[in-house]
C-alpha cells in the first residue's frame, strides 16, 4: 500500500499488510536513519499494536509525525 502522508517532512510511506502484520515499510523523505529504525522494529509486528504504540506522536511544534502518520496508514488499511 502506499499513504501520502500530510505535515511530514516525509512525503509517502510504503508498506505491505499480511495477515494483520506490517512488512517492507519504506517512508520517501524525512530523516532517513530513524525512519529506517521504525521500519526494522515494526517488521512483522501485528499492526494494530503498531497503531497503539506510535498513534498521536508528535514531532516539535507539529501536530502529528512520521510515527503517527504511519499509524494513520496502518488504521487506513485495515479498514479497506
């Protein structure tokens, strides 16, 4: 699936959904080390527990962020 994020420096996270498990999420844009890291540590991981963990992350003075914004695209998926 592919999200296009909104008030990121990221610009879309890609990612695929199995079974209720988040695989290959690659954001385009952002921090580039850190944003690797989350992609690592959330690599089969149920997405709901995804969700639960990095929904309403913010980033500086910014309502949401790169964390949020995949917890966003997570919830997305699960409801198509």
């Amino acid at each position: 699936m592919t999200y296009k994020t909104k008030g990121t420096c990221s610009s879309q996270i890609d990612f695929d959904l199995k079974d209720g498990k988040v695989y290959n999420v690659r954001f385009t844009g952002g921090c580039n080390g850190n944003l690797k890291g989350i992609g690592a540590l959330v690599e089969g991981q149920d997405a709901q527990d995804v969700i639960n963990r990095l929904e309403g992350t913010t980033c500086g003075f910014k309502s949401t962020s790169c964390p949020d914004q995949l917890a966003k695209a997570l919830k997305e998926a699960l409801n198509q």
